[in-house]
C-alpha cells in the first residue's frame, strides 16, 4: 500500500489507487490537509470514511477556477464546505482591519490562499462545478453565523450565511453525528435541502415552522439595535441540546430555522473517534511545513467543551458548554502511538483541551443540567452543581509522564486558575512537572467592571492566584513564571481602566508579552455589546472603544515597559487625567526586569 493511499483521497489518481470511480461525498477546506483530529475537515472525513462512505477532499481550491475543484468528478452525494479551523475574515484581517501577512493553515505560511467569506465563495464555486449537486456548509465560520449577525468588517448586520451562501443545509458545533445522518439519509434519496429535525442543522423554510422560539426578523435586527440585543439574548437561551428549542428568524420571505445543538458525545464514542486511522501529518504531497501542524504536531486532545462561559470566546457556541472526556485508556493508547513515531523526541507539548484543568469534569445533577440556560458554570461564582474533582486529570497526567519514552509533558493548553482553587493536587503537579518555565494564563484585565462584563474573575483571584503560584514554585525550588494574556479595547474598558491594569501588571512586576486587540468575531456575547453598545443579559450600557485612537492607546498602557509606547502612554494619562501616575507606571523602565517571577 503506498502511502498515499494511508490518506483520504485528494486527486483522482489516489481514488483510482482504492477502487473507486466516484466519490460519496466531497469535502472542500480552507485549511490545508493535515490527518489529524484536530482539524475539522479530516475528522470528519475519518468519521464517514470509517461508516463506509467514499470521501475526498479538495484542500484550499482556487475558488475562480472550476477544474480545481473537479479533480475527483462530481460527487454522488453532496459537498461539504468548510472555510478551515477560522473564520475567513479573522484569518485575513487582524483588529484593526490591516491585511495579515501569514495563513499557520497553508504550507508555509503563506497568506491568500483562501478567499474572504470562504463559505460563501466556495459556495459558489461549488455551484459553478457541479451543477445541481446538494451542497451542506460547516465548521466554525458557518457555525457562528448561521443567524443574522454583526460583521465587523462590514460594520453592519449581515444575513445568515446559509442565506447568503444559497447552501441547501448548514450543519453547527463539532458534526459528526449530523453529517453522518445527512449522509445516511442523503443515500436513502432525500434531498439536504429538505432534510428537517436533524440536532445541529440549520435550513431554510418557507414557513414559519411550528412550535419553537421566533427571533426578531433579520431586518428588525439590522435596523434596530434593541432587536439585536433581544435575538442575541433568546438564541443563547436555547444552546443547552436537553432543553433547547428550535429557532426560527425571517429573512424577507424566507425564514432561517435552527435546530436544537446535537447531543454531546459519551465517553465511548469519543474513543472511537480518536481511535480511527489518522496519520498524524500532513498529505505528502506538500512540500513546505505548515505551522499550525507544527504547532500541534506533539500534543494529545483529552477532551471537548469549555463550561467557562467568557463574552468573547466563540467556544462554548461552537463546541458548547459540556465536557466531553475521552478515557485513560483511549488517551494513554494515542501517547503509545505518539511514542512510536519516529520523530518524536521525548517531549509531549501540550495535553488538555480548550481549557486543560477541565478534564473529567461534569455537572453533578442530571435534573438541573438537563433546565440548565447558563451561559457558563463558573461566572459570577461556580455552579453548586458542577463537580470540580481534579482525580481523573491527576491520575492521567500521572500515567502519561510514567509512560515509556515520554521524557516530558507540558501543559499548554489554557488554564482556569480560578478553577485550580478547588484543584489541589492538579495544581501541584502542574507547577512540578508541567510547566516549561512560564506558565500562560488569560485573566484578559484586572479590572473589576471589565471583567463583570467580560464573564471572567475579577482581580482579586488571579492576585490570590499569583501569590499561590510564586510561594509553591519557591517551595519545589523551581524558578518559574507567569505570563499574562490581556485584550485591549474590550467592551467595557475605558483608558482609565487600563491604567489600572498597567498599574497591577508593574505592582506585581508582571509583563505582558502578548496583547490582544479584541476582535468583534460572529456570535459571541461581547460582539453583541460592541454592536449595540448595552449587554443584552443585563440591559446595562456599556462604554465601547471604537475609535482607532483609543485603542492604540489602550494597548500602549498594557505594553507601558516598552520605550517605544512611551508618548502613547504619557497622551493616554493626560487624555484620563492621570499624570500623576505617570512615575508610578513610567519611572521604573530601569527596574523591574524580571518576567513574573
């Protein structure tokens, strides 16, 4: 068997090599093909492949030309779309608008190589070549526009994607069992375009479908910003699969009806999943490395879901809100593969998930979650009913650094330290054997008002966190650090807040290496209250940076250690009427070299 064929097909040549005159399904990506399960396009092709569906993928197809993407035939099916692991737009454009100058999903990390609004132009391009064929859209850039929403890049509300895309079905969050049942029932002769009550599917209606939520038009919304607030706030009512109800927005004549999310995977068929036959590497046919496998290449997913709710991050509308955990001995199976590889080294660069420490966690009461219409378990205070144990992850971590061949085994995946309140002994091996000298963690501001409207703990538990942090690693002898992640410009924050948090990060001899400029991206909380300018949860109005002035500023006082933001720090004090901060936040340019030690 040559080693082409160990990969899902990308050229007729590799189809021909495995008997097949046709494809099932073909699925097109804006990512580059890399067989791993972390990307969503060969995790789904694995999952159809493996229920017996003859599967391609055309990987980063030149959208204006047609036999790009006909190099495999016409599919019997239908296509499957996604714009990659990122929105298009995010992908392309950085915060303040400005073209990006690398794509980690292309090899080389070149930039271009997908078109802006990729499940729209793929789309279309689809379309173009294959006429007639059904086509579904996915991944994460069609998942959280799959209603009317704000585009940043645009400054206006725009249409569903499903609408704009003209797509016959769009499938949310991770897929697999609504692909699968597409696929089933796409086979059986039913159209995607008339396939209705699949869990994670979006289509478009006629009618007003029976039962369900009605959600403000698409053109109340785009008009009026209260309407937004209030189709924001009655969708995210309904995220929870044991208790959400159907969706249903108008659009003209036409109305947009989204189905309640699919159920979570058990911990059975989270195995399976993982235990089909990835190659854990690029196609051979590149030539040049691309770094998002680099990135990834050496690390082990334990885990789905993020119960951490936080307004700006678009996981728990993509993934959800519950873990979903793999076995000990489903993960302990993939560190022996890993382990055979012949280019590992020794070293396992990360094991966790969207948030590490939330490995084997779950919510205690089956009554409560299945009513439960929290946005996350953790804010404004954990949940009474969320089980916090730290056993299973300890256990894990404790075979996986006991295993044959690994030598080390970091931790690189986010860490909720207010978590690690009530996680001791996870706590105590993380700060021993899981930290490569400076541990990353995102408190995203140590404002109190930033922070409310954010959905993160407030100052006090990441000062609580840092003084713990620095006692147990001088304890175990271990010179290690903390390196902060903050957003700049985030609702809520005003040029005096972020003198504040300068202030915190020079009390606490703390720098920041990395600032990120928030990004409105479709879909989350506090895109909503950048759009309207009021927090649809609480009514409240909320302060937004939109000038480009300020939040150059803002972002200068973050980086205030930096000589170069120095007259951008000194306009943003006089601006707030805070020159008498100036020595406390610039005169210690001499001091304080230390990195959160």
């Amino acid at each position: 068997m040559s080693e082409k064929t160990l990969f899902i097909p990308m050229s007729r040549e590799e189809m021909l090599a495995r008997g097949w005159d046709e494809l099932d399904i073909l699925l097109v990506s804006g990512d580059a093909y890399i067989d791993h399960p972390s990307f969503g396009i060969p995790l789904l092709a694995r999952v159809l492949e493996n229920a017996g569906y003859r599967v391609g993928i055309v990987a980063q197809p030149d959208w204006r030309d047609p036999a790009s993407l006909q190099v495999m035939g016409r599919p019997r099916l239908f296509a499957a779309i996604s714009a990659g692991a990122m929105d298009s737009m995010v992908n392309h454009y950085t915060a303040a608008k400005k073209i990006r100058n690398n794509d980690a999903y292309t090899p080389g990390g070149v930039a271009g190589a997908r078109p802006n609004r990729a499940v729209i132009a793929y789309c279309a391009a689809v379309k173009g070549a294959f006429k007639g064929l059904p086509v579904v859209i996915g991944g994460i850039e069609a998942s959280l526009r799959r209603l009317a929403h704000y585009d940043y890049w645009d400054d206006r509300v725009r249409r569903s994607v499903l609408v704009d895309a003209k797509a016959d079905l769009l499938v949310f969050g991770m897929g697999e069992g609504p692909l699968l049942e597409i696929a089933r029932r796409a086979a059986a002769g039913e159209s995607p375009a008339a396939m209705a009550g699949i869990r994670g599917t979006a289509r478009i209606d006629r009618s007003r479908p029976e039962g369900g939520i009605e959600l403000p038009s698409f053109e109340a919304v785009s008009a009026d910003p209260a309407a937004y607030n209030e189709a924001f706030r009655l969708a995210a009512a309904e995220n929870n699969p044991f208790c959400g109800k159907i969706l249903a927005q108008r659009h003209g004549e036409r109305w947009v009806t989204v189905n309640p999310p699919p159920f979570p995977m058990d911990e059975g068929e989270l195995d399976r999943l993982y235990a089909l036959p990835f190659q854990k590497r690029p196609h051979p046919s590149y030539r040049q490395a691309i770094p998002a496998f680099e990135q990834i290449r050496h690390s082990i997913t334990t885990h789905r879901g993020c119960f951490g709710g936080c307004a700006f991050c678009a996981i728990t509308h993509h993934q959800g809100k519950l873990i979903q955990s793999r076995s000990e001995g489903s993960v302990l199976e993939e560190v022996g593969r890993l382990v055979a590889d012949p280019q590992f080294k020794g070293t396992i660069s990360d094991v966790g998930g969207p948030t590490a420490n939330m490995y084997g966690l779950s919510c205690g009461d089956e009554a409560a979650r299945s009513v439960c219409r929290r946005a996350g378990c953790l804010y404004p205070r954990p949940c009474r009913n969320l089980v916090t144990s730290d056993g299973r992850a300890v256990r894990l971590l404790r075979k996986i650094r006991r295993h044959e061949g690994v030598r080390h085994t970091f931790i690189a995946s986010g860490i909720r330290y207010d978590l690690l309140e009530h996680q001791q002994e996870y706590f105590e091996a993380l700060l021993q054997h899981h930290v490569g000298g400076l541990l990353k963690v995102a408190p995203e501001s140590v404002c109190a008002t930033v922070t409310a409207v954010m959905r993160k703990p407030g100052p006090g538990l990441f000062e609580a966190f840092l003084q713990r942090f620095r006692q147990a690693s001088r304890t175990l002898g271990l010179r290690q650090g903390v390196v902060p992640y903050f957003i700049s410009a985030h609702p809520g924050a005003t040029l005096s807040d972020m003198v504040d948090v300068a202030l915190f990060l020079r009390r606490h001899n703390l720098r920041v290496e990395q600032v990120q400029e928030f990004t409105p991206t479709p879909g989350t909380l506090s895109t909503c209250i950048y759009h309207t300018g009021v927090d649809p949860l609480t009514g409240e109005k909320v302060h937004v940076p939109r000038a480009p002035g300020e939040k150059r500023l803002q972002k200068a006082l973050l980086l205030s250690h930096l000589p170069e933001h120095r007259r951008d720090v000194l306009e943003a004090l006089k601006l707030c009427g805070r020159e008498g901060d100036g020595d406390k936040l610039l005169g210690g340019e001499r001091h304080g070299k230390g990195r959160g030690k």
